[in-house]
C-alpha cells in the first residue's frame, strides 16, 4: 500500500552555507532557524572531509564511513522533516575525488564544508514528522 501526503510550495531559500561549519549540523540549523518543518534540499559544493553511512538490512544497523580526504559534492538531495520535536534532514549523498572515483551514503555528523550551495524548498500544508518502523529498523514518514 501506498501511503502519501500532498503539500504545497512554500518558501525557497538560496544559501551559502559556512566554510568549516558541518554540513548536516548547517542544514538542519539553518531549517530550525527559518522555521522550515517539511522541505526538500539539493546541495553542490565540496568538503574538506566526509562522514556518511550504510545502512546494513540484514542487521538493521548503521554502519559508518569515514573519508579522510577533499572531495567534491556531485550529488546531495535530501529532505526535512520533524522527529521527536526536533527538525531534522535526511540526506544522501555522492561525491568524487581528484580521478573521478565516486563514494556516497547517508550523511552524518563529521562532514566539513569547503563550499556549499543550497537551494531548500519548503512545503507546506502537511506535518511531516517520523515514526519508528519496525519491519525496517528505520524512523520514516508517519503517514
Ligand atoms: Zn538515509
């Protein structure tokens, strides 16, 4: 079964966000901070280092990935939502280092900007809040 929601555009921020600032700490300060609760985001840019992580099915666990090196931001959508009274973003990632290889997952704490431009697009007339699923060991959409 499908379960959906149906919002509307609202407001859409154009950010720079902050050299050496962390990235998911940025964007979901940033969404807090303008009172975004349910949104979309793509990121460009590139970051000094990452943090991302895979989340194993079989053990219904994170596993974490740590690359230690620059790399630039190829692809990065994600979105807002609220859980736990916190707003919160889920957020995926590609990125490619100086001979092209890519690397990629969910981001976490621990990846540090070099650049970073945002466009986040709000959308309104739903709540978007997260519960958690046990099938999948996840916190998703309560809908
Ligand atoms: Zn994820």
């Amino acid at each position: 079964m499908i379960k959906f929601f149906e919002g509307k555009f609202g407001r859409i921020f154009i950010v720079r966000l902050p050299t050496d600032g962390d990235l998911l700490k940025s964007i979901e300060e940033f969404a807090e901070k303008v009172g975004v609760k349910a949104g979309v985001l793509w990121v460009v840019g590139a970051v000094k280092k990452a943090v991302v992580k895979y989340y194993s099915q079989e053990e219904k666990k994170y596993l974490k990935i740590s690359l230690d090196l620059p790399l630039e931001i190829l692809s990065c959508t994600g979105n807002i939502s609220r859980f736990k009274g916190k707003t919160i973003a889920h957020i995926h990632l590609v990125f490619g280092d100086k001979e092209g290889k890519t690397f990629g997952g969910h981001l976490d704490e621990g990846t540090i900007i070099f650049s970073a431009e945002m466009f986040l697009l709000e959308v309104k007339d739903v709540v978007l809040e997260r519960e958690y699923d046990k099938v999948t060991g996840l916190n998703l959409f309560k809908v």
